[in-house]
C-alpha cells in the first residue's frame, strides 16, 4: 500500500524581538465548580477557618515575548514566558485567593516546518526550563522546577502539543513535595481541533497512560466566538493536581466563562 503524500513545506517566519503575544489559553471562568475541594489541606489556613466554597471563581493569564531571533541565523527564538492560574473563592462568606500557581519559564524554539506523512507538518521543537510554585511558604509550599523538550505537529484543522520534562530535585522540591511527580507525571500533551464557525475543541491530558490511568488528569475545553476579540469558553477538568496545593488530590470540576485565545 503507498504511503500518504507529505504535507507541503510551510513557510518560517521570525517574530519581532520583544513583540508579547498570548502564550496558552488566556480565560475568566466566574462559574466554576469543583464537585470534592480538598478540605482537609486547607484547614486552619482560609479567613475564619471558612470551608471551601464549590463555586469559584477561576482564571488564567498566559504570555510570552521573544527576547533573541535568528539565532546564529537559523530560525530559532529564545523567548521568556509567564503563567498564572488562580481560584478565587469569590462566593464564599469572606472571599480570598485559595491559591495562585505561578510558571515563568525560558525556552529555545526551532521552528521546522517539517513535512511529515499522512499531511501532517512538524512545526516547532522547543527545549526550556521552568518554574512553578504556590507562593505559599510553610506547610502549603509547593513548587518545582524542570528543564523540558516539546514538538508542535500540525495537520489541517489539527494541532497536537507534546511536552516531556524532568524535575530537578533541589532542596525545595526534596523539603516540600518530593512525590509530586509521582502524580503530576513527566510530560503532557494536547491535542486540538479547530472547526467551523471559528469553534476549537480541546483535550489535554497529564500522567495517565505513565500511571496506568490510576494518578492521572484531562482537561476538555471548547470555545467559540462571542466577538472579535472575545470568545466563549467551557472546561471540564478531572483527576489529579487541579492546582499545585492539591497535587495529590483527585477532584472533578467544570466552569464557563470567557476567553481571549485557546490552543
């Protein structure tokens, strides 16, 4: 039987130093719902020793900059880039932030363009190192670094991300939370389609075929255009590590609101 043709070579463009963009999925969700918040961890550190609300509100602020391009005169950009994740417990008798996980990281992308089989395209490789951490202190600490390597595939209205990374076994991570990836895995992936009408559907996915599917996490997303620069946006998480503080915590949530971007 003969092979597919190779997907067509697809042009590399160089982005202007210092240009930020938005990076991953950038989203206000004022509805999100989380069916077994992790209690127990919290107790004795929420305003009036309140208990966690289910209803939350949740949202996400992800950017990136290039900082070098045309490294050495090939297509490859340093970039710096930041995350921030954080549950507001908004709805509850005294609000307050349960938490906030924050990612700054610094990355290498070679953008390839590379044909593959079947009408598939490798478009970029990217080797970084990043840190994410609670901001906590005392017995809620949790962080972590690694250094990684990802590969962006694309094919028609398909986009797949891939990323494997390694913990680096410090004293914070040795002192705070040494198992943490024994549930948060070595690597992810998402993979993502984007249909008519402007429509993305989403699956990301976290440890699970490493841990035989026992410590594992997902997340489906969909979002679809409101206006011009808006879209609307739903998420289904479930499995372990919703946030860093519950890294060894299994939980099922789900939240609509709005977002700026999707993958």
């Amino acid at each position: 039987m003969p092979l597919a043709a190779a997907a067509p070579p697809v042009a590399v463009t160089q982005p202007a130093p210092f240009q930020l963009s938005l990076y991953k999925p950038n989203y206000v969700l004022p509805l999100y719902y989380t069916a077994d918040p992790y209690q127990a961890v919290y107790r004795g550190h929420t305003p009036e020793n309140q208990r966690l609300a289910r209803t939350e509100f949740k949202f996400q602020l992800s950017l990136k900059v290039p900082v070098v391009s045309d490294i050495a005169g090939q297509p490859l950009t340093l970039y710096a880039a930041y995350t921030q994740r954080s549950y507001w417990q908004a709805y509850d008798r005294s609000a307050f932030f349960r938490e906030s996980n924050y990612e700054p990281e610094t990355f290498l992308e070679y953008a390839l363009a590379k044909p593959l089989a079947a009408g598939w395209s490798w478009q970029a490789l990217d080797v970084g190192a990043m840190h994410q951490s609670n901001g906590q202190g005392g017995v809620l600490e949790r962080s972590w670094n690694r250094i990684y390597v990802g590969a962006k595939l694309v094919r028609n209205a398909w986009s797949v991300d891939v990323k494997a990374w390694a913990p680096l076994h410090d004293a914070s991570f040795e002192q705070h939370n040494p198992d943490m990836a024994h549930y948060l895995g070595y690597g992810e992936w998402v993979a993502s389609y984007h249909g008519g009408g402007g429509q993305t559907w989403s699956l990301w996915s976290r440890n699970n075929l490493t841990s035989g599917f026992a410590r594992g996490a997902w997340q489906v997303s969909w979002s679809f255009p409101l206006t011009r620069q808006l879209r609307g946006y739903a998420q289904i998480f479930s499995g372990y590590g919703q946030s860093l503080i519950e890294y060894d915590h299994r939980t099922t949530a789900a939240g609509i609101g709005v977002a700026l971007n999707d993958w």
